[in-house]
C-alpha cells in the first residue's frame, strides 16, 4: 500500500480546510514495532492478510472523528458524523472473549456453546463505533481438539453488527482501506458493501448525502 500514513494526513489536512466539516479527534499512531509484528504472525499462523503487514508497519492506529454543518441534510444525532478507529494490530488479533464472543459456562449444551462462540473468528480492526466493526475472519482453534492454534486469517474482510449480525464483503484489505479513505468514515458506511444491508437506512442516507458533502464522491466504489 503506497504511502499509507500520507493519504490518511491528508485526509485529515482536507477535512480540517472543508468549512462544512467540523473535525472532533484526528490522529495517527506511530509504526507498529517488528516484535508487536512477529507476536502477531505467531497467532495467525505465520500469516496475514495481503497489505496489512506493510499497513501497520507506517503506522499503529487511527482514529478520525468528525461531523458535518449542513443544515438542509443534518438529523442532530450521531448520523451527521464520521468515525474511524483502525486498532492497533495486537489489539486486532487478540482473543475479544466477553466483548465478540462468549466462553462456555457449566451446564451448556452444544446449541449454547454455538451460539456464545460464533462469532468467535471475528477479529475487529476498525471499530468504527462500539456496537459495530470491519474485522477479519480468523478460523479458531477446535473445540476438544489438541491443537489450540488459530488458523489464517481470510483475505477478504466482513462488517459485524456485534452478536447479532455478520456478512461477508468480496474487498480486501487493501481494497477496504482505498473505500475507507474515500468514504471519510461517515456514519455507517461500510454497509454499502454488503448485499444484505443495501436497504438499511444508513447505507441509503450515505449514497444521498456524500455528494452533497464530498464533490468527489464516486458512488461505484461502494458497491457489493
């Protein structure tokens, strides 16, 4: 990914010169260290996905926060807003017990265990706000089985509505950081990428109102 740290700097540079634009938090953590990168490779079986290695390596996090002025398209609420909150990559691939899924409890029968552990391979990178994320998808270790290593994580990333929802997009890593970018994070963006979220109230208020915020707004790139 070329020059990662200076699209998002001047992103924030653009938002910060936008007079409709009022920019609440905007920050960018310095490179991730070689070893956080090897503990790292050592819980996703000596692999990542294509591009976030070379990612975290120009920087460790980002976090973006900002709301729009426009008084013919604005609600009051969160909805006038965008957010950002690339993790740092130690945090991305940790175990997310209590906060994805849920240990097993004394007297739970398989369906219990199902459903307290399935969301169990999502690993949130941007946790855009706190009940929602774009994670990867890592397959656990087996259940009774011997071996407790993780497997490698997809390479196609996926939005997760926490313990409820999980649909899978056809974007990259690299792909979703290019449309992250483009999209300044307004509110809730990411479900223009899914199918099964095409009819939502926010993807539809994103495809009206971006091009009354951003001239450059390119509706094909958030497409399913």
């Amino acid at each position: 990914m070329t020059d990662i740290r200076t699209r998002f700097e001047r992103l924030f540079i653009t938002l910060h010169q936008t007079p409709h634009i009022e920019v609440l938090d905007a920050e960018i953590g310095p490179p991730t260290s070689e070893e956080e990168i090897q503990t790292v490779l050592q819980r996703t079986n000596g692999q990542l996905p294509t591009g976030v290695e070379t990612f975290y390596r120009a920087l460790g996090w980002v976090r973006l926060e900002w709301r729009h002025t426009v008084q013919e398209i604005a609600t009051g609420d969160m909805s006038d807003q965008g957010f950002i909150s690339i993790l740092p990559i130690k945090e991305v691939f940790d175990e997310w017990e209590g906060i994805i899924w849920w240990a097993e409890r004394e007297g739970d029968d398989d369906d219990d265990i199902a459903e307290r552990q399935q969301f169990r391979s999502v690993k949130p990178f941007d946790r855009f706000v706190p009940e929602a994320c774009v994670a990867f998808l890592q397959p656990p270790p087996c259940r009774g089985g011997s071996d407790n290593s993780w497997g490698q994580p997809s390479e196609h990333v996926a939005f997760h509505y926490c313990g409820e929802e999980l649909y899978k997009t056809r974007y990259s890593f690299d792909e979703y950081i290019d449309r992250l970018l483009a999209s300044r994070g307004f509110w809730y963006w990411p479900q223009t990428l899914c199918t099964e979220t095409q009819d939502e109230v926010a993807t539809q208020d994103f495809r009206k109102k971006m091009p009354l915020l951003f001239e450059d707004y390119n509706d094909e790139l958030f497409q399913p």
